[in-house]
C-alpha cells in the first residue's frame, strides 16, 4: 500500500475507499448547521417585525382624550383625507390608484380600474379633475412626510381606504397641515375685482356696499376632557365650539373665527375676533364711501340676525311684533338675504359632515380642520362643483325624515340696543326707505 493511502488510512482508519474522511464529515455537518441556522434567524426575523409593526400601530393609537372620534367622523371627510394623505383613492375593494415609488421618488397618480364620475362625487363631494388639482397642489407637502402609501398599512379595513386608524389619523394630520400651508390665501376679505363681485350681489338685493353676511354655528363635541365643561355647556344643553363665519352672496368664505366654548355669546365672539379689530381700526372697510338717500354715507357693512346690537357696520333686523310695513319689509329682505349664511353653513356641514355630529376631538386639531373645510368649501364653489340638498336631509332613529340640526341658534331675544349710536340706527332707517322708495 502507498503512503498516500495509508496517510489515508490514518485519518479515517474506519472508512472504506472512496467515503467521506471524518474532517469532510465535520466540514459538511458545519455547513448544513449553518444554513439551518440562518434559516431559522430569517423566519423569527420576519416575525419579530411583524410583531414590531403591531406593536408600532399599537403605540401609534392616541388616547381617548386626545384624538379624533374617527369612528364619528363622515366617510366625505375623511376618504378625502385618507386619499391626499396616502395616495389612494376609495375603494371598498383593494386599492384601486396607487402611487408607485421607484428610486425613492413619487411617480404621478395611474388609474387601474373604472370608477366613474359619480362615484367620485359619492365619496369625495367633488369630481376627479378638482381631486387631482388639490393633490397636484399638496404633492409637494406629502411625498415626504406620508411614506406608508406602499399597502403595508391597509389590512385593518377601518375605512373603505383599508388603512389602519392610527394610519387614518396620521393622514387627517399630514392633510390638514398641507391644506394650511398650500392655500393662505382661500380665505381671503375680498379685494379688487372679487370685490367689486361681492358689492354688486348685494346691491342688487337693495344693500348697497354691504360686504357680506355674519353668523356662528355650533360644532358639537363630547365633554373635552381637560376643560371646564360648563364653558362647553351651550343654551342647548349640549357640549359645543363656537364658530364665528363671513360669507359672501356666492357662498363663499370670507371670513373665519373658532375656538371659543359654546356659552360664548355671539357678540362676544365678535369682540374677541380679528375682524372687531379690524373694522373698529377702519381697516375692514376700506372702499369708496357709498351716498344713500338724505345724505347718509356708508363706508361698508355687514348683515346679522338680533344676536348683534345695530351698529354702523352690522346692519340687523327691527324685530318685534308690531312692526311698520317699512320695518316689516325691510326685516323680509334682510333675513332673505342673510339667508346665504345658513345656506353656506348647509352646505358646508352637508359634505364634510364631521361637523354635523358630537364627537370626541382633540381641541387644537379641531380649530384647524374647520379651517381646512373652510378652505375646501372655497375651492369646491370656485371649481363649480354643485351641492345635493339632499345631504340637508336625514332619517332619525324614530324613522322620520329631518332637516339635519346645522348648530345655529336663534337669540332668544335681541341685544339691548343701548349701544347702538345715532348713525347706526340712522344707517338702518335709511336702507329701509330706500327699499320702499325702489
């Protein structure tokens, strides 16, 4: 026998010719040891972060106190926010838009299935060409910020979107935040040729150089946690945010105040607002002065119902019941006409029906959402998109048809008016016998 083979021999005394030499034994065993190993390290891995991305959604669950009802929240409001938030727009099936990633950048919308106009208008309120305007415009504010857009967060089926909760309230978040950044100006006194709009609306409706029309609503919400709640506690008996609004003969939004409790009366939202000062200072009313009969001269007004005392810039009804046929006319058109306040808050309230409902909230987030709506309300009468009067409508629980509660509440009886100068009652008589002499 050689040397070699009885080296060979040496090392694996036991193995016949041609088998494996204990050290090759041991190498392969290793080997096999390893990839079984690593094996079992990628299987408890992909488990450890599936229990890491539970946790993680866990976590992200704000508490009671401190987060939107989203449950209470209507699927208008939110499905738009879901939808600029997270790239998708939505479906009760799987995602039907994606925006794809590729080299860390968003690519533009792509429409993957067929749903139609109506159905847009069903669960946005506005049609595909405004959605992707308003998207194009806040892309720049989401790409970086919104990363979960990828489907990682759509198995809980909270929402037609299938997204998560915590996904749900990081997305109104993000959204609301962009809407305030990318649109400043939505909410905007009018200037220049808007306001030569404004002026000629009213005046034909025998209010020459009225600017528009003021009123508060209520936004209901549950007991806040961390408040007075008798602050809260309104003359309905229920918990509320006061919100005080401008709006012009189109609708539109000129003007925004919230924050206030519910028992604040609307006189005293008006004297804590910005626009008090403003008008106060002579920066509001800034125009031309208007001449009307027997040589009165108005630099601007605005329409209120009797929870405001008759100022020379708040023009408000007589009221009463034995009135002269001059007053009684005059109160007819003046609420007609201070009608598009109610309406604006109608339609406002009918398509982002968040605000219709109690809900729990967080106060400083809630402040800035009724901005948003605001300013999604402003583009919405922009594009043209028109409003179902339907939604003014709902079934209750005893089966019978209703006009939906809007939040605005009549003064019991109208503001002493011993505050009221000379030339603001001059100011009102004035436009009440001008309306006779026409």
């Amino acid at each position: 026998m050689s040397s070699e083979a009885a080296s060979g021999m040496d090392i694996d005394s036991g193995a016949g010719r041609g088998g494996l030499t204990t050290a090759e034994r041991t190498t392969f065993a290793a080997v096999v040891n390893v990839v079984l190993f690593h094996c079992q390290m990628a299987s408890n891995d992909a488990n450890f972060k599936a229990a890491a991305r539970a946790r993680c959604k866990l976590l992200a669950l704000p508490t009671t106190g401190q987060c939107l009802d989203v449950a209470s929240i209507s699927d208008a409001v939110l499905e738009v926010y879901y939808a600029m938030g997270c790239g998708g727009f939505p479906r009760a099936t799987p995602r039907w838009w994606v925006k794809r990633r590729t080299g860390g950048t968003w690519e533009d919308v792509r429409q993957c299935d067929d749903a139609t106009d109506d159905y847009f208008k069903e669960k946005l309120r506005m049609s595909p060409r405004v959605f992707r305007e308003i998207a194009e415009t806040l892309s720049p504010l989401l790409q970086r910020r919104v990363t979960w857009a990828t489907g990682e967060t759509y198995d809980s089926g909270t929402c037609s979107f299938g997204i998560g909760r915590a996904s749900g309230i990081t997305a109104v978040h993000d959204v609301t935040a962009a809407l305030l950044t990318a649109y400043p100006d939505k909410i905007l006194w009018p200037t220049g040729l808007q306001k030569a709009v404004v002026l000629h609306a009213f005046a034909d409706k025998g209010f020459p150089n009225c600017h528009g029309c003021i009123d508060c609503t209520h936004i209901y919400i549950e007991k806040p946690a961390n408040a007075n709640g008798e602050d809260y506690y309104d003359m309905r008996l229920r918990f509320s945010v006061q919100a005080q609004v401008v709006v012009d003969m189109n609708l539109r939004v000129l003007d925004v105040f919230v924050g206030y409790p519910g028992s604040v009366h609307d006189m005293r939202m008006l004297n804590l607002s910005s626009l008090w000062v403003r008008a106060e200072s002579g920066q509001l009313f800034t125009g031309l002065h208007v001449m009307l009969p027997f040589g009165v001269r108005t630099n601007g007004y605005l329409l209120g119902d009797n929870g405001y005392p008759q100022s020379e810039w708040i023009v408000v009804p007589y009221g009463g019941l034995a009135q002269h046929p001059t007053e009684a006319r005059f109160d007819t058109k003046q609420k007609t006409v201070r009608g598009s306040v109610e309406r604006a808050f109608g339609r406002l309230k009918g398509m982002w029906r968040l605000f219709l409902r109690t809900h729990k909230c967080n106060m400083d987030s809630l402040l800035q959402q009724f901005v948003v709506v605001c300013i999604l309300h402003n583009i919405l009468i922009d594009a043209g998109v028109p409003f179902d009067n339907n939604l003014l409508w709902e079934v209750g629980p005893d089966g019978v048809r209703r006009r939906v509660d809007l939040g605005m509440h009549q003064p019991l009886r109208p503001v002493c008016m011993e505050s009221s100068t000379g030339d603001a009652l001059i100011l009102r008589d004035t436009l009440a016998e001008r309306m006779i002499a026409q």
